[in-house]
C-alpha cells in the first residue's frame, strides 16, 4: 500500500512554494513520500533542485482553461492566472499511489497530519466563500485513470463555473455536501484567512490547532513579506519564510529503535 502527498509548481514561484512546502512536511515528520508535478516551464537548475529534494518529481503537460472555450469565468474571480490549475488534474494519474493527499503548493503543514490518509477517497475542507463546496487546495484522493479521464473529458465538454480547478472538481464530486462526515476535512487542514465578522474570535480561539496553513488569493508568501495586517497572516508568514529559508530539509526521523538508541 503506497500512499504520497502530491503537489504542484508549473513555475519556478511555485517551485519556490512547493520547497517551502516539503520542508515543512519533513519538519512536520511525516513517513510518507513527497511527489511534486511540474511542468516544462520550471528552469533546469529550479526542476534539478527539486529532483534533488523531492522524493519524486514528474513533468506534466500544461492544461490550461484558457485553451478551452471557458477563460471568461475566469474574469469572475479576477485570477486569469488561475486557468492552468487544470494541470492539477494530472495527480489522478499517479496510479502508484492507493491513497494520496493533494497540497496547492501555497500550503504549509505546521503540525503533522498523516492522520489525512486514513480519511476515504474523496474527502476535503469547506471553502470559506461558499462552505457548501470544498476548497481544492487539500484533498485525498485515490487515484484513478478512470476518474482523470472523467474529468478530462468535464473540462473541455462542460468545463469549469470558476475557470479553475475548484469549480472544476466541485462540478464533478456535487454529491461532497451530502456525503458521510469522514469526507469533511476539518478546517484546520485547510485554513485560511477571512474577512468576515466572525472569523477573527474563532480564529484567536481555534487557530492553534491548525495543521495545515492555505495562502489563498493573489498574494502569496513568496511575493511579499508584508501582510494585510490579519493576525493569520502575520503569524503564519514569518513561518512559512523561516520554512523557506532552510537550505537542506531537516532529516528524517528514524522510526525508535530500542535495541540501537542508547539509553540516556
Ligand atoms: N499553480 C501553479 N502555477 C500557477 C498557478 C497555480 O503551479 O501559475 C498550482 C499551485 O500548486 C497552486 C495551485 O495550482 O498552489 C492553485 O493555485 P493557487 O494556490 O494560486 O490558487 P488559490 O489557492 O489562491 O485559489
Ligand atoms: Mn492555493
């Protein structure tokens, strides 16, 4: 039974989010592999890093929305940058992998959650713009020709109400709200900030124990150090440039071993 977390960087800025990303995995301990997807478009010396780094990278071919007779809603969310998320796709195709755990590379995991792969294919976290759909910046999956085909076939025949990949994978996985509870991530396995009234209390009571930080929005950590002034953002930037900064990724933690550690 193989299982892996799965991002992806189609650049090298999002290469820069997916390092970042592994090393807070490896801080984080996991026993699980690290697969990032990339595209041609990642520089020689920026793809060999990640070779180096990764436990497995894979190039992909670029999907775009934009390619598709859809771009124009993309306009609605004012990201006409977010078209070639439909390369996220290509993760359904690591058939490697019984169970898998798909990261946006905008992530960050800040306390160990390999707990994620004991959760059923399909599960994922609300969206804090419209909580009766997931967000598609975490989610576990298995993967599945049958499934990559399905949707393949959804984007260029119906194609996506958002332009991206989330309203792709919303259109396709409709039943998500109705499913059992298991498929609802908590959302402190995709947290992100918000605006609304609400959000600034829970946050201060529940915020600690979040597992998995999401930079959502035209923002993101790599193009700014400065914030909005959100408490989030302010606590969880300086994280993530410290993560940034760590040249080699912490090593591994050998599994105990009582007959070769030494007793203090
Ligand atoms: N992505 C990428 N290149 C891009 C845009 C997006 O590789 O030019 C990937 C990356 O893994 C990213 C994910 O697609 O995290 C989703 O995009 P983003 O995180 O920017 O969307 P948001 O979470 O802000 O809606
Ligand atoms: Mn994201």
């Amino acid at each position: 039974m193989s299982q892996a977390w799965i991002t992806l960087a189609t650049n090298d800025q999002y290469a820069r989010g997916a390092l970042t990303l592994l090393n807070s995995l490896h801080a984080s301990g996991t026993t699980r592999k690290v697969h990032c997807l990339i595209t041609n478009e990642v520089s020689a010396a920026v793809r060999e890093e990640l070779e180096n780094k990764f436990d497995e990278v894979t190039v992909v071919d670029v999907f775009n929305s934009n390619d598709t007779k859809f771009q124009e809603n993309l306009s609605l969310i004012g990201r006409p940058d977010l078209g070639v998320t439909f390369t996220k796709l290509h993760c359904w195709r690591l058939t490697q992998y019984t169970k898998a755990v798909f990261l946006d590379a905008d992530t960050m995991v800040i306390q160990n959650a390999d707990e994620l792969f004991d959760r059923p294919d399909f599960s994922a976290a609300a969206d804090i713009g419209w909580p009766d759909m997931f967000n598609s910046g975490v989610f576990v999956f298995s993967p599945s020709l049958v499934i990559y085909r399905a949707l393949m076939h959804l984007a260029t025949s119906t194609g996506s109400f958002d332009g991206g990949d989330q309203g792709l994978l919303n259109e396709y996985f409709s039943n998500w709200r109705d499913l059992p509870s298991a498929h609802r991530l908590p959302f402190i396995y995709n947290m992100t900030g918000g605006e609304f009234y609400s959000y600034a209390a829970a946050y201060r009571k529940y915020g600690g124990q979040t597992k998995i930080v999401h930079f959502i929005g035209a923002q993101k950590p790599w193009n700014s150090t400065t914030t909005d002034g959100s408490l989030h953002k302010s606590e969880h930037y300086q994280q993530w440039h410290s993560f940034s900064e760590q040249k080699f990724s912490p090593a591994r933690q050998p599994k105990a071993d009582a007959s070769s550690v030494p007793q203090a």
